[in-house]
C-alpha cells in the first residue's frame, strides 16, 4: 500500500480511529487495554504490508519470531560465548534470507558470466520483498543491543512484533534502533492534539515534496535514463540535478510522511534528513542523508571494527608515535571504505552501488586524515548563543555558499553513479557530458510545465532552509495561524494540480 495511493488514503482515517476510540477510549478499565491496542497496530501493520503481496507476511514472521527468540535466548545463556553464539546465529539466519532474495541471482549472473556458462538454470528469480533491508537490520539492531546490555530483552512477543512491523516505517524507515521504538510499545500512550496536528502537518510536507516535487522530476529523468544516446551532455547534467531533488523529495518525503503518521499514534521515530543539501562537505553530508543508516553502520560495523581510534596491537604499544599514528589511519581509511561500500551495496545487487559507495569514501577519506571530517557539527547560517539556544541567519556567508554549492556539485555526480543501470550506462553518461554538446541547450518536453517545477522545487528548499535547525517540518514552526492555513491550502492545491496521473512507487522500495 502506498502512501499516495487512494487505499492509503482510506486505511489511515480508519486504522486511527478504531486505534483511539475503540482501543483506547473504550478498552480503558480492561487491564489488557495495552497488550490490544498493540495488537491492533500488528493486524493494520500487517494488512498494510500484506497488500503488495500476503507471502511478504511469512518472511517478516519469520523474522520476528527469531529476533524474538535470539533476544530471550541471550538472555538465558549461561555464558558469555552462548550469549555471543545465539545473537550470531541470528544475524546469520537473517542476513541470509536478505541475501538470498537480494543478492543470490546477482551474484550467479556473475559467477555463470565469470566462467563463461548460461546462468538461467541457477537463477532463483524471486521477487524481492518490499522494504526487507530496512526491517532486517532494524530485527538485527536489537538482537546486538541485547547482547550488549543496551536494552533488557522483549517478553512480549505482541509489543515487540509491533516494534518490527509499525507500518509507517515498516517499508522505508527510518531504520529504528530498538532502545529507541520498543519501550514506546511497552508503555500506555495517550492521544495528544498538538501532536496529532503536528503529524498531520508533517504528512502534508511529506507529500508534497513527493507527489509534486519528486514524481514530476521523475518523468523527465526516467524519460531521459531511458535513451542514454540520444541525448546531450546538457540534458544529461539537467537530468542528474533534476533526480539529485527527485531521490530527496522521493526519500525525504516519505520519511515525513512515515514520522507524521507515527505522530497520529503517540510514536516517535527519529529523523532520518536533515537537510543534507545544504551540507558545507561530504563528511557533513553523511551526517544528514539516510541518518538512520549511516548511524547503523556507524555504531554496529565502523566502531566494532575500531572506527577511527582502533586499539593498537601490542607489537604496536612500544613503538614510535609516528608509527603508531600511521597504523592509526590505515586502519581508519580501511573501515571507512567497508563501511561505505557495505552501505553502497545494501542498495541492490549491482556494480554500480558499490561503485557510488567508493566514490563517497573516496571523498571522505581526505577529510578523515586531516582531521576536518567533525569541523562542521553545526547547521550553516546559524550561531549558538552563550546560553545554548541557536539563532538562524537568513542567508549563508559567501564562503558557506561556495561550499554548499561545491558539495551539492559532488553529490550530483554521485547520483549519476547511483542512477545509472551499470556501469557501462555510466560510462556513456560521462562521456557525453564531457562532449560539446554539454554547450547545447538540454532537451525539455514541454517548456512551460518546468518552470511551476523549478519554482516549487525552490519552495522546498524554501522550507527545508526555515526549518534547517528544528526537527520540525516548516508547517509547524510558523506561529502565524492565518499564515499556516493559506500555506496548507497551498500546498494541498499543488497537490493537487501537479499529482502525476499514475501512483509512483517511492524509490527506496525497491531496496
């Protein structure tokens, strides 16, 4: 079920009133009034993902019923290597059904291709299951933060059920950890207005970065993908910068739509953007794109394997510090690029993700070994006052500007590698954007339709620049009553105006 889809549009009303007046106000003096309202959250979570495909449901059962088990075994273990044995056996279950469906047929092509034989008799050709990457690792993350005392294991295989499969962000994230989302199903949570309204709000920003922004750049990057040589370098450049704000209204918009929904329901998830185009280099672009990822990786693969301060082996311990510091970065530079390919890679099987994945930690890199990859933990154009509290500037300095821009510039190019359908395609792409017909004027199917697109992809960025230092969407830091309601009014007329005439699936679902 999508979120900009007719049924979405039914389910959501339906699901939160049954949710608040039936399992809330009327379940009040039943002492199960928890236990059911969670349950109620299964059963929608489950009709809402069952409705690509009821067989998806058996996999992500399965997942559940293990993370569960692995946690109360972990507990159970009487030691330490039977705790570690019962947290890898499930990371190893899990890994490989998400490996099987996603990467198996892939890396047959490649082994049949290698060797020079038809692969067709060792293809599996199964459909991949919408969003399995995103509850995986979430199944994963609590399996490891009970093996590590970071959250008392789940008993309730109701409550926890829901923490796996909430649908708002079941699909697309934010990939939530455990410590964070389980204890909120643990709890009795109470309907609160301010906050429903503010997820309503936050619904409607979602959507309009998505319907309008993201799908209608969409039809001119897929038409132009489509025909890779008949193309200029110019309509390939207005292209990429053109799907560098599809993928974030796509991606960004429904993390919104996903946070809102959540709002309805007295959940909280993390933010997974924040505002990552207006990044002053790679290093705190990564901070700001795909946040619940990035962190992911960060606190379960990059520091386990030593992050940038890994403990010295004792032959190391009586030498130079220059030697020391040297083995320091190696180290460092190596699980940099782990981290970065393994997260080009969880994408999809192919070459040109973990292509786009080096690309990146080839950019990192030279930040991390000057020790500039930290300089900018702030947001641009703001100024944090003696007493804590942050003051934005309207515009950014001349030097900000140039580094958002030099940024954005890298990003893009990135997005090429992304987009690309392999490596050849990229290739070609490259090459005549280096040609002379990057001089041409780009290719553009209907002159008077991109203008209403550059100007609301400029009201995004709009929004997003207001709202660059809340964790707000911009509909609900303006105080001005009139002024939230002509704008909601707005936005809901380009809804509705510029909605393309067929549903486009949000792109983070096919990975």
């Amino acid at each position: 079920m999508l979120f900009n889809s007719f049924e979405y549009l039914i389910f959501l009303p339906i699901v939160f009133l049954l949710y608040w007046f039936v399992f809330d106000y009327a379940l009040r003096r039943c002492k199960h009034q928890l236990m059911l309202q969670n349950l109620f959250i299964v059963v929608a979570s489950y009709v809402f993902y069952g409705w690509w495909d009821w067989r998806f449901l058996i996999l992500i059962a399965i997942t559940t019923v293990l993370s569960f088990l692995s946690g109360i075994g972990i507990e159970k273990a009487p030691t330490q290597r039977g705790k570690k044995a019962v947290m890898i056996a499930n990371i190893a279950v899990n890994l490989g059904i998400l490996g099987v469906y996603k990467y198996y047929d892939f890396f047959a092509r490649e082994f049949a291709q290698l060797l020079g034989i038809e692969s067709d008799f060792l293809l599996l050709h199964l459909i991949l299951p919408v969003g399995i990457s995103f509850y995986t690792f979430q199944a994963l993350s609590y399996s490891i933060d009970v093996y590590r005392k970071q959250i008392e294991p789940c008993h309730d295989i109701v409550a926890f059920t829901a923490f796996l499969s909430f649908f708002p962000q079941l699909v697309a994230g934010p990939i939530e950890r455990a410590t964070n989302l389980l204890p909120q199903f643990q709890r009795k949570r109470s309907f609160d207005y301010a906050t429903a309204v503010d997820g309503m709000r936050q619904i409607l920003w979602g959507l309009f970065k998505k319907i309008v922004v993201a799908d209608n750049c969409a039809t001119y990057v897929d038409t132009v993908f489509a025909d890779i040589s008949n193309q200029s370098g110019s309509t390939l450049v207005l292209a990429a910068v053109l799907f560098t704000f599809q993928i974030y209204g796509d991606f960004s918009g429904y993390s919104d739509i996903a946070i809102g929904t959540a709002k309805l329901f007295g959940i909280k998830l993390m933010r997974n953007f924040n505002v990552p185009y207006f990044s002053r280099d790679i290093a705190e672009f990564w901070r700001r794109w795909h946040i619940s990822l990035t962190t992911w990786f960060r606190d379960y693969v990059y520091i386990p394997l030593g992050g940038s301060r890994p403990a010295l082996p004792a032959r190391l311990e009586v030498k130079g510090d220059r030697l020391k510091a040297r083995y320091t970065k190696c180290i460092a530079v190596r699980n940099t690029f782990i981290i970065f390919l393994l997260s080009g890679f969880w994408h999809g099987a192919n070459w040109t993700f973990v292509l786009w994945g080096a690309y990146h930690a080839l950019l990192f890199v030279p930040l991390l070994l000057l020790n500039k990859n930290r300089r900018y933990r702030d947001t641009v154009a703001t100024i944090t006052l003696p007493d804590g509290t942050i003051k934005t500037k309207w515009l950014p300095s001349l030097k900000e500007a140039g580094q958002m821009l030099l940024t954005f510039a890298l990003a893009v190019f990135g997005w090429i590698i992304f987009r690309a359908q392999d490596i050849s395609q990229f290739g070609e792409v490259i090459s005549t954007i280096c040609s002379d017909s990057l001089l041409s004027v780009p290719w553009l199917r209907n002159r008077f339709f991109y203008i209403p697109l550059a100007i609301m992809i400029a009201i995004m960025l709009l929004g997003e620049w207001i709202s660059r230092s809340s964790n707000q969407a911009v509909l609900s830091i303006i105080k001005n009553k009139l002024s939230i309601v002509i704008l909601e009014i707005c936005l809901i007329a380009c809804i509705y105006v510029f909605a393309p005439r067929e549903l486009t699936e949000f792109i983070y679902f096919q990975f």
